[in-house]
C-alpha cells in the first residue's frame, strides 16, 4: 500500500541508476511514497525483478549514456540517483544528467581518495549531494561506541539533541513504572522525553499513562549535553569503550579505525586478505593486524576477545557478521555491532541476541530519503534531517521553520494543536537552546523542530503532521 501524503507534497519524477542493493531499496522507498520512478541498468533479470515487485519504468543500458538517459526522460526529471558500485560511473552519470536538464542530482561515491576533491569540484560535477555509505556507517559505529549502552543513537540540530534507544533490563528503575510517575524518580531534572515504545515488534507513541515493562525496547529524546546524567540516572554504564576488536578489513573498518586511533581507543584488526593487512599497517599504524579468519573461534579468543570492550563485524557477509556477534554475546562481549544488509530480518536477529545492527545501505537510502523529501517540500518547515528507528516503523524527523513563514500553527501552544494520531513532537531548539516540549510551549519562525511519526504516515512537510490542515483545536 501506497503511502498517503499531504496535498502540498509535490510528486516527482526520479530516476535511479543501478539496481542493486541500495538502488532497489530506493526504488521500494519511492515507489511507496507515490513518486514516479525509473530504473535503469544492465541487467535485464535485476529489471525485470524490480519492474515486477515495484510497478516501476525500467530502461536497460548504461546509465552515463546521453541516449539511455534521454530514453529515461532524464532531461525533464526532477532527481537522477546515481547508486552503482563505480564511483566514476556514479559521477559521469550525474554530470551528463545535469547537461540534459536534470535539476537535482546525487550520487554514491565510496572512494575515501575523492572527498576532498567533490567537495571542491561539487558543483562543477554538476552534484547537489554525495554520499560515502561506508563514512556513514563508520561514523554511527562511532558514536554507539562513545555510549555502548544505547542500541541506537541519532542526533539533530547540529548534535544538540539525541535520539537514543536502549532496552529496559529487569534492575532498570523505569520498569513497571507508568511515564507520567518519571518525574518522582527525578527526571523532572532532565530535559528528556520518552518518545517511542517498541514491546514484542509493536511499536507504540505513549501517553503519560504508558507503563513501561521489562525487555521494552525505548527511544528517548535528551539534551544532548545531558546524556551522561541521563544514564547515571537510569544506574547505566556510561563510559566509552577502551578497547575494539574489528573483524574485517574493508572500508568502513578503515574509517572507523581511524576514529577510534584518535579518541586513543586500542584497536584490533581481523582480516582474511594479506595484501589488505599489509594496506590497514600503512594507514592505521596504530592498530594491531592480524592476518587470520575471524569466524574461526580459536583466533578470536587468542587475541582477546574475552577482555575487549566491543566487538565490531564488519566482513562482506551478513551470515559472518551475526556468527562472529552471536559468539561474541555468548562470551560476554560487552557490546556488540553487527553490519547488515538484509534489514528485512532484523527482528530474527534480536531474538538471537544481536541487538545493535549498522546496515550502510538503510543509511544511504535514509539520507537519501531526505532530501527527496525536503526539495519535494513546497511550503511550511522543510526536512533538514530525517531517521528511521525502531526497526524502521517509525521516523524521526527535524524540520526548520523558515523565517518567512506565515503559517498559522506558529505560536499556538502545542496543547491547543490538532495532531495526527501518532505524532509526537519531541523537541523544539531555539537560539542554541533545547526544550523538550510540554503543553504550553509552541513554536515560532526560525525553530528547530524534531517530529517523530509512524513511518507509513510519509511525512515531508511539517504542515503533514496536523488533521487535515487544521491547527488549532475548536473552541
């Protein structure tokens, strides 16, 4: 089922080139929220598979070909997604749909050699955003490291609010208690808010008469100077992880090393490949190497694995990636964080005790996703930042209320807004400072707005989150 957007939403017309595994997850993502997609690419059976499963426009060739862009009606479409596994291809693609007229282009560019020239040569590429999933994901393991008790962590407003998801154990204080009796338990002193519930794959958007339960899986929203009070509050540990053990050596292993080396973190690196040893020795001279096979349990526990802080997987595999985090778990590694693609079975993997999953491909579709939405905007707070949580049922969303909006919702208190169903407006950030709303407080020109909604709502314009375009309650 299609998703039902608000009427200013305007549809577009995009074309995405490559049909692999990002490609067809931003087909599915598109698709769904009623643009006009084409795919093009040179496999006809990938094609075919997506023509099928999507209902979408498919155009077989080249994708940087001036004739197979034409055919695509590359010149009179909004957005061309270059996502193929070849940079070079992915930028020649962008910059021919640019000289055809296209008027937004992206492309995926993984070589961590060219981020320094886009940046430079951006708009002479012709490219209005690029994307490195590898960077990204290297960046998110990062930031979970920095906090291993959170199974998910998001931030908005320039980091000035998180959004982090943790799992209530039985000696937590929260379980059993309703969210309205937070405030006796002190957390009156914090500027934070329980936004979302997931018990059992049911994701809920609670009331204050909500009770919590142990094994619930919670996102909050905080102060993102507050987080280390937060979780000495809720009696977490919350000091940063000393010691990381990478399996795999692969370009995200390279970024997040790099990472870790200058936050002092000790690294130690499992790769298969001694060529690519020999490659991790000359970049990262900080970390410790091993040529070896991280599936094979005597190595692992040979070089540590008991006593480090964290185990990252990180091969090409997903079925590597859960055996080596599942024997990780069972040997009471305290944090986990397995590379998936196949997102489509996170819930499996939970029930088998892998509870952190970084998937590059759900990232780059998110950013992706995005900014779709935030130039298909056509009035109102536009998309700035957008978050699939919640095993992807729900979405987190930052809006910028531009100064020359005159809509009518702006200082009206949020008690007296006609809301959706569903919607709860986590945090509004005003001259650098954070509040977590509460009945009385409204929203001006110039705020930071952050929203989270169910994901089946598709939400892009702030405008989409009242009933009907009515703001105020009735008298």
């Amino acid at each position: 089922m299609r998703a039902v957007l608000w009427t200013e939403r305007r549809d577009m017309k995009i074309v995405i080139v490559g049909d692999g595994k990002v490609g067809y997850a931003l087909t599915h993502e598109l698709a769904n929220e009623g643009h006009d997609v084409v795919v093009i690419d040179n496999n006809p059976n990938v094609l075919k598979k997506s023509q099928e499963a999507l209902d979408v426009a498919v155009v077989e060739g080249n994708g940087a070909n001036v004739d197979v862009q034409r055919e695509a009606d590359v010149p009179i479409s909004d957005i061309l997604i270059a996502a193929t596994s070849r940079d070079e291809v992915n930028l020649l693609c962008c910059m021919t749909a640019r000289k055809l007229g296209c008027k937004n282009t992206i492309a995926r560019v993984r070589n961590p050699e060219y981020d320094q020239n886009l940046r430079l040569l951006k708009e002479e590429l012709g490219l209005s955003l690029h994307i490195n999933p590898e960077r990204t994901a290297a960046k998110e393991i990062f930031r979970l490291l920095q906090y291993p008790s959170f199974l998910k962590r998001d931030s908005f407003a320039k980091g000035r609010v998180e959004l982090v998801e943790l799992k209530l154990k039985d000696e937590n204080m929260l379980a059993g208690k309703q969210l309205l009796e937070m405030n006796k338990l002190g957390f009156g002193q914090l500027n934070a808010l329980v936004c979302t519930v997931d018990r059992g794959g049911d994701v809920t958007i609670p009331s204050g008469s909500f009770r919590l339960m142990e094994g619930d899986k919670i996102t909050i929203a905080a102060d993102a100077t507050e987080l280390a009070k937060l979780l000495r509050l809720l009696h977490v540990d919350n000091h940063a992880t000393q010691s990381v053990m990478i399996i795999g050596g692969g370009r995200i292993s390279v970024y997040l090393a790099l990472l870790l080396a200058r936050a002092r973190v000790q690294i130690t690196i499992i790769e298969k490949s001694r060529e690519r040893c020999e490659r991790l020795c000359e970049l990262i001279p900080d970390a410790m190497v091993i040529n070896g096979d991280g599936t094979a349990q005597d190595l692992l526990l040979a070089e540590g694995l008991e006593s480090t802080g964290a185990l990252v997987t990180l091969t090409d595999m997903d079925e590597e990636n859960l055996i080596i985090s599942m024997f990780g778990n069972f040997m009471g590694v305290p944090k986990t964080i397995t590379k998936i693609n196949r997102t489509e079975y996170t819930a499996v993997f939970e029930e088998k005790g892998i509870d952190t999953i970084v998937s590059p491909k759900q990232l780059t579709a998110d950013e992706i996703i995005s900014y779709v939405r935030a130039i298909g905007n056509t009035s109102g707070g536009s998309i700035v930042t957008l978050y699939r949580i919640m095993d992807g049922e729900a979405e987190a969303i930052e809006f910028f209320i531009q100064y020359d909006c005159e809509a009518s919702y702006l200082h009206v208190s949020l008690q007296e807004l006609r809301l959706k169903p569903n919607i709860l407006i986590a945090a509004i950030i005003r001259a650098r400072k954070v509040i977590i709303p509460k009945g009385g407080d409204y929203m001006q020109k110039g705020d930071t707005v952050v929203v989270i909604v169910a994901a089946s709502m598709g939400v892009s314009d702030i405008k989409d989150i009242f009933v009907d375009g009515i703001y105020r309650m009735k008298d």
